[in-house]
C-alpha cells in the first residue's frame, strides 16, 4: 500500500466478461464469507478485534466495500493492506500448495510474535514499513486456514465465467483508492485452488496402546483401544500380528497393551482446520505378555532395519 494511515475500507471489484453489474447471489456470497473470513484471520494473527460494515455496492463492473471499524486507524490501514497482498499474491509454482501438504506451515512461536510485535510496534510509533507489512502477509500466506478460504474463494469464482478477473484495495473514508488494484486475472485462478487436502501420514514410532476391543475375526473390522488418554478406532495392518491373534498365539485381558507404530491419517477441511480421519497400525514391535513387554519378530525386523539405514545415514554423513 501506498499510505498505510489512510486505509479504513476493503474493496473488492469483481469485472465481468459482459457490461453487466449485477452477479449470481449464490457466488458472490460465496466470495464474500471467505473474504471476510481471510480478514478475520489476519486480524486474529494481530490479536484485534474489528467490526466489518458492508457498504453499498458500487458499479463499474461489481464492487464490494467493506468498512472496517472498532480499533486505532493504523491497525485497521494494516489489515487492509495484508488482507489485499493476501488475497491477491499467486502462489509461486505450486509452492504454497506443497506447504500445505508438507505442513510446513507454522514458524517457531518466537519467529511469529517478533514479526508481529515489529508491526504493532511501528503501528504504534506512526512509522509503519511496506517490508513488515510485507513479512506479516508473507507468514498469514501460509496459514492452513488462509490457504483453505483462498483456495474456496478461487474455485467458485473458476466456475463463474462470468467474472474474468478480481481487483483488491484499500480505500480511504470518502472511498478514495489509497493503493492501485491488486489485479488477479482468470487464467490465474486455478492456481490457487488446493487440490487435495489430504495431509502426510504421521508417524508415531513406539506408540503405546491399551487394547480396549481387539478384532478376532477375519475382516476390515476396526480394533478400538485406548492412546494417550483418548478413545480411538484403527486399523490393524500388521499382518502377522492378525494371523497371531486369530490363530490364539495372542490372547487379551484386561489392560492389555501393545507397543507399535502408530499411523495418522488427517485432512485439513474447508475452514482449514486439521481433522484427523483414522488410525492404523502399521507394525506392532512389542505385545505385553503378563506385565512386561516382549518384542515381536516383525518389531525385531522392523528396528534392525532402522537401525541399517541410521548407520548408512551416518557413514554417507561423512563424506
């Protein structure tokens, strides 16, 4: 942004391949839930609570104000100027969408809070920099919930045609353009759309289970038991172990316990919250056997193979 003491409203331009000013209902309600919940999230990272006013559309294709109240005129002129580099920067390649499947998402605490605290600074001391404002879009760029609403906002504009590009700014209190438009065009669109939302597998080595109710028949049933004081359901397939279990070299009682590799499996759903969607375990290394544990021989593989490939990371580390 050009002059970041000005700014009080977002505006939102819609262009149309017609002369039109007017826009399906659905779509463009659509647009404006993620919009404002972008916003809500970059003042939340900025711990300031702000009231949005929808504002009487203007036309010239279709424009959307939003005027933004209930903190200082500088907070409110920095939220607007991220919300608009935000909503508007294309993702470099499919950069930002491989962080999201990486979950490369969050800097360290410390990193977070210095950026942050740099900002409130500046906008304290009237002395606010296009390069903070810059770094802070930057870190809300790679929230998972930022990421998830652009990624909606951008796929019911895809399948509109009507509109062919988007233009985003700020705008003063007499609805004066405080920064030119952030333009994003059609062909653009596509690219920030995530196209899946499934998160890598967690790994969770050593994970200890109270067996709860173990599946003693054949079948895609699930076992249900008890890890790190939560219920939870899981798959089990480790194949040798289920041989075991249904050929009664294993028994259960109460307490029973196994010692294994845990697997998560987790989205991120349309909000950009991380919802986990199953458990299974993939090797079990220990059974509890009376009131001690005793290896598995696929544990027993399992961990000789880890231990090879430590010991190569560690010779090639050398050279």
């Amino acid at each position: 942004m050009e002059n970041y003491n000005t700014a009080a409203k977002f505006q939102m331009h819609y262009y149309f391949e017609d002369k039109s000013h007017s826009m399906d209902a659905f779509v463009r309600n659509k647009c404006e839930s993620e919009i404002l919940a972008i916003i809500t999230e970059i003042a939340k990272t900025l711990n300031v609570k702000i009231q949005i006013e929808s504002e009487v559309r203007k036309e010239g294709g279709l424009r959307e104000i939003w005027a933004f109240t209930n903190a200082n005129a500088g907070v409110l002129s920095v939220i607007i100027g991220i919300a608009a580099l935000v909503s508007s920067r294309i993702p470099v390649g499919d950069s930002e969408l491989e962080d999201l499947q990486k979950q490369d998402l969050k800097l360290s605490i410390q990193e977070r809070q210095l950026r942050i605290n740099k900002l409130k600074a500046e906008i304290k001391d009237d002395v606010i920099t296009a390069e903070t404002v810059g770094k802070v879009a930057d870190l809300v760029s790679k929230d998972n919930k930022i990421i998830i609403r652009k990624s909606n906002l951008y796929k019911s504009l895809d399948t509109y045609r009507k509109v062919s590009k988007i233009g985003v700014n700020g705008l003063d209190l007499s609805d004066k353009e405080v920064s030119a438009e952030l333009i994003v065009k059609r062909p653009d669109f596509k690219k920030f759309i995530v196209k899946s939302n499934v998160l890598p597998v967690e790994t969770i080595e050593d994970a200890v289970i109270e067996i709860v109710s173990p599946v003693l028949k054949s079948g895609n049933y699930k076992w249900k038991g008890i890890f790190e004081g939560e219920s939870i359901n899981f798959s089990m397939t480790d194949k040798s172990f289920q041989l075991d279990v249904l050929s009664e070299k294993i028994s259960f009682q109460h307490g029973s316990m196994i010692k294994c590799t845990l697997l998560i499996h987790s989205k991120i759903d349309e909000v950009g919250e991380v919802v986990i969607t199953g458990y299974s375990v993939d090797t079990v290394l220990e059974n509890m056997e009376g009131h001690s544990f005793v290896e598995t021989k696929q544990g027993k593989s399992y961990r000789n193979q880890k231990a090879l490939k430590a010991a190569q990371g560690d010779l090639f580390a050398g050279l």
